[in-house]
C-alpha cells in the first residue's frame, strides 16, 4: 500500500537523483511533481487521498499509456485464470485474495501481507518473496521450482520439515 511516508521516500530519491545530475530542486517540488505523476492536482491532495491511517484502506494505481491514476479499494480479490508473471508487489496488502490458476511465475513480493492467501493451481516457479507475511496461507496443487522466501529455496524449506516429522 501507498503511505505518505512512501511517497516523501520517493521525493527525497528523486531529489537526490536530480541532484546528481546538477537539477537543483526542493523537496515540496518534487512532492509536486509526484502529485501530479498521479494525476492529482498537488502535494495536498496527494497526502489528503492517501491518508494518515492507510493501513485500512488499499491504495492502488494504474497506468494507462504516460497517465497514473489512483485507486483505493476495499474489496478483497478474487483472481481467476490470469498472466501475472514477471510482476512485482512491493508493499501490498494482499490479504485474504483468493488465487485460481495463476501464472506467478517469476513474480516478485516485497513487504506485503498476505495473510489467508488461498492459492490453488498456481505457478510460482522462480518467484521471489523477502519481507512479507504468510500467516495462514494455505497452498495446494502449486508449482515451486525455483521459489525462494527470504533467499531461502522454498524446496528446502519443505524438505527440512519432512526431515523434521520424521526425526
């Protein structure tokens, strides 16, 4: 999810970026300038449609074509039958989506929540997750090959814990 605190991270980047590149500009400037890279009119706004307590409240955005817009949601997802390989979560609140024949492969997943995920028929393989919580995710009939948590091999995840029941 989008916080205040994110976006201002983001002005500071890309002050420091423009700043090594000898652009001299303030920081309100580039809270502006990534206000409007949301389609919203200014930094007030910006902070005022995210809010202080997002953490109940899922902020997403789109893009389409050079336009981002923003969304705030508080529905949960139901994914069915969809091509999300190769995409990156970063900071998402995924809790309690359901996911039905997914392709995740190669997909990325960065301090985001997905506590009571259900994950049936999904390809995971080469996936990537640092940083997140999977309390109470239940995974069945999933490809693995290849998916790390932490940097840890999932495969050797589930191999030490066999190893562990039988012990």
């Amino acid at each position: 999810m989008l916080r205040t605190a994110g976006i201002k991270g983001m002005a500071k980047a890309l002050r420091q970026a423009l700043n090594d590149r000898k652009i001299d500009i303030s920081h309100s400037d580039c809270l502006e300038l990534i206000a409007k890279q949301f389609g919203v009119k200014d930094w007030n706004s910006l902070s005022a449609a995210v809010g202080q307590d997002a953490a109940d409240k899922p902020l997403l955005f789109s893009v389409v074509g050079d336009e981002i817009t923003l969304h705030r949601t508080t529905e949960k997802l139901d994914v069915n039958d969809t091509d999300l390989s190769g995409s990156r979560f970063n900071d998402a609140n995924l809790s309690g989506t359901w996911f039905n024949q997914i392709n995740f492969s190669g997909a990325k997943f960065n301090d985001s929540n997905m506590t009571g995920w259900h994950v049936n028929d999904v390809n995971l393989s080469g996936s990537q997750f640092q940083n997140i919580n999977l309390s109470g995710v239940t995974f069945s009939n999933c490809r693995i090959l290849g998916v790390t948590i932490d940097g840890i091999p999932l495969e050797d995840i589930i191999a030490a814990h066999k190893k562990s029941q039988v012990d």
